[in-house]
C-alpha cells in the first residue's frame, strides 16, 4: 500500500446503502496515513452511525452547518482530496447545480482540491437522462468518477449502479493524492504470473506463480501518476481498477503484446514467470488416459522474451528492470542474466522459501543495476517490494 502520510481526505458520505462500504475505505486511507475528515448528509446518517465514522478518523464528524458556521469552508481548503462515497443521484445533482444547502454540498463547492466522486444508485437512476446531464456537467467540470460497477443492486435489481470497492476507490484516491512523481506520464509495461505451454488443449506445463509481485508493481507504477499497461498470464490475483490489462495464456502471446506495447513504453518490469519450455508438437486433441502408460513429452527451448525484445528495448531506450528466481548463488547468476539480457536493473529472490518469492504474500530481494551496485531490501510485503523497486527506477528515470 502507498504511503499517503501527510495528506488530508475530506470524505462526505451521502445516503446510499454503499455508504457501510465507505468505512472500509476510511480503513484503507487511514491505514496507508491519511488524515481524514468525514461530512455525513442527513440520510447517510440513516445508514451508518457518526459514531462509526468518529472511532475509525479520531476526528469529530460533520452533518451540520450550523454547529461550526466556518467548517465547510475550512474542510474544503485543507484537504488535498474530497471523496464523495457513496454518491447518490441527489448529491450529484445539487453538486452539478452548485447547491449548497447542507454541511456536504456547502463543503464541496467551496472545496480547493480534487474531488473524486463514487456514484451509488439504482440503474434507471443512473440511466436518468438527467443523472447523465449531470455526470457531463460534473466532469466538464473536473470532477473524477470511479464506477459505478455492474452487478447485484439492493433492490435485488442486476446492472450499473454499485459503487466501486473500497480497494479500487482507494487506488484511485491515492493516485489524485500522490500527485506528480517521476513516473507521472510515462508509459510503464509490467508482465506478472505465469505463462502455459499448452500440451493438449486441457492440459499444460507452466511455472508456479500468482502474479502478485507484478500487480505490485503496475498498482505502485499507476498511482504515482503512470500510463501503465499490465500484460498478465492466468494469475491467481486480480488485477485491481487502474493499469490497462492485456490478458496472455502462452509466451507467444505474451512476446506479441510485449512487441506492441513497448513501442511507446519508458519503462518495462519484466516479473512474469515465462514458461522456459515449450511442448514440442502439442496435441491437438485430448492425450487420453488408457494407452498413454510410459507417454513421454519432449520440451523444447521456448521464446526469451527479455533476449527478443532487447534490441526493441535499445533502441527506445526502455529502462528495464528483470526478475531471477535462483537456488543456487542467486547474486552470481542474476548478475550474468542481467549482463545477458540487456538490463538495466535485476531484482534477486531465492526459490524455495515460504515466506518469499512464489505464491507469498511477501518478499525478499536484492537489487543489483548494470554498474554492479547491489542493494538488498529487508523482508517486506510485496508492495512495500514494489514501492522501493520503484523509488530505484525513479532514480534512474532523473
Ligand atoms: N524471462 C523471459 N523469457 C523467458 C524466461 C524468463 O523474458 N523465457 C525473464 C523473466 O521474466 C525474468 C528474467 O527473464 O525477468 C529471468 O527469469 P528467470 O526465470 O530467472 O531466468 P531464465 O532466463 O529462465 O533462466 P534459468 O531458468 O536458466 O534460470
């Protein structure tokens, strides 16, 4: 999770059921060191208690006007960001119209930064010619809108009108939040998980992975302001909202979309786990079980997708970080890899442990760059992982 240390949420809660969601949003910012100050409507107060709220910030809840005259103007001047989750079709209205009849709407239009805007309804609300009137109205003004998202309504009602989980509200907050970094407006290319050798059309060889430590990375890239394009094999972890996803199933594939999507790249994260083998002639029918006693499978060499895209990538000068998973002398063979490979920055972990590399949900790496500098990073979460393996090619960037 970024650090957001510092910076102010102003989070104004309007009456949708959503509105018990926002309190896990109030948990993430917080957790990630946000300051947040929470402004309720009437009728967010019908569905979560103050008291929720008051307990989660520390901070005193806003629903009056009139208890302090100057809140809103203050709330709205401080804070680096106001998030409006859930908004329901009333408070976008009056947002739209510059109404400010409440402690929520006096608050937002006197509000000086970003405003983020998680719209919540039922569908036909949402497909109201005026709810689209005025979606247009506040985004020509600047506002940002996350969702809503497709999918079961409280009303036992299927479509658009939920709002976004709090983990994609989030991402997205701390993006406006993070602001400019030296990755802002570049394009970043992350592969992640694994890819498959298909050796009937059931059936494959693959690597073991989940994709976590390169969905780290495109999460940390996007919310410092990257383009960011995620070109995944069958992980086991979903991708959150945010980077472009270009889904692959063989090193083919993923050799194809690399060649495409670098042509306007900065930046490429090689964390995939390529199948190294690939199935020589493959079955085009299921391999049945009764006669295949003694079956043999002869692998050959597959696609080095770092090696094929190297000139590709010198040509642009694409700052490239690669991965090792090594067992034996990790620092000795990342060190030829990177060498041989043409990289600029490979990041080293040993195979074989638990609490690292595969499937973890932490790691331990050791960076070492094409001058032979090697740092080695504690054990840490992947995406602490991922926001020092990014810091190093922000360095590099400048
Ligand atoms: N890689 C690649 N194409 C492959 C295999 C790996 O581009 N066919 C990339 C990985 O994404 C990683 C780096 O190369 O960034 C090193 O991967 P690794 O599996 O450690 O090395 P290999 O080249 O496969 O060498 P070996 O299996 O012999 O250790």
């Amino acid at each position: 999770m970024s650090s957001l240390g510092g910076r102010r949420v102003l989070l104004v809660v309007s009456g949708g059921i959503a509105a018990y969601k926002s309190v896990m949003l109030v948990r993430l910012l917080r957790r990630a060191g946000a300051r947040v100050d929470v402004v309720m409507t009437s009728s967010a107060e019908r569905m979560v208690g103050v008291a929720t709220f008051e307990a989660l910030t520390g901070r005193p809840v806003f629903t009056d006007l009139w208890t302090e005259p100057l809140a809103h103007i203050e709330l709205g001047r401080e804070a680096d960001l106001a998030v409006v989750a859930p908004a329901t079709a009333n408070i976008l209205a009056r947002m739209a119209h510059g109404l400010a009849d409440d402690m929520a709407t006096s608050t937002l239009l006197a509000a000086a930064c970003p405003i983020l805007v998680c719209p919540a309804m039922n569908l036909r609300m949402w497909a109201n010619p005026a709810t689209r009137e005025n979606m247009r109205t506040l985004r020509s003004n600047g506002v940002h809108v996350v969702g809503p998202e497709e999918g079961e309504l409280a009303e036992g009602e299927e479509g658009p009108g939920r709002m976004s989980e709090p983990d994609d509200i989030f991402q997205v907050a701390a993006r406006l939040l993070v602001g400019k970094s030296g990755l802002a407006g570049r394009k970043v290319v992350v592969t992640a998980g694994p890819t498959l050798a298909p050796l009937d059309p059931v059936r494959f060889v693959g690597n073991r992975s989940s994709g976590r430590m390169g969905i780290a990375l495109a999460m940390a890239a996007w919310t410092r302001g990257a383009e960011v394009t995620l070109i995944a094999g069958p992980t086991s972890v979903q991708p959150p909202h945010g980077p472009k996803v270009v889904r692959v199933e063989t090193s083919e594939d993923m050799g194809r979309a690399l060649e495409t999507e670098l042509d306007d790249a900065s930046v490429l994260i090689m964390a995939a786990a390529v199948s190294d083998f690939v199935v020589d002639h493959p079955s085009e029918t299921k391999i049945k079980k009764a006669g295949a006693e003694g079956l043999e499978l002869r692998l050959e060499p597959g696609p080095d997708l770092l090696a094929e895209t190297r000139k590709q990538r010198a040509s642009r000068g694409i700052l490239t970080l690669g991965f090792a998973l090594e067992t034996d002398d990790p620092i000795g063979n990342a060190m030829k890899k990177l060498s041989a490979k043409g990289l600029d920055l490979i990041a080293v972990n040993e195979a074989g442990r638990p609490d690292r590399g595969v499937d973890a949900e932490t790691n331990q790496v050791t960076l070492i760059d094409s001058e032979g500098v090697v740092v080695e990073f504690p054990l840490m979460q992947k995406t602490e992982v991922a926001e020092r393996l990014l810091d190093h090619l922000e360095e590099r960037l400048s």
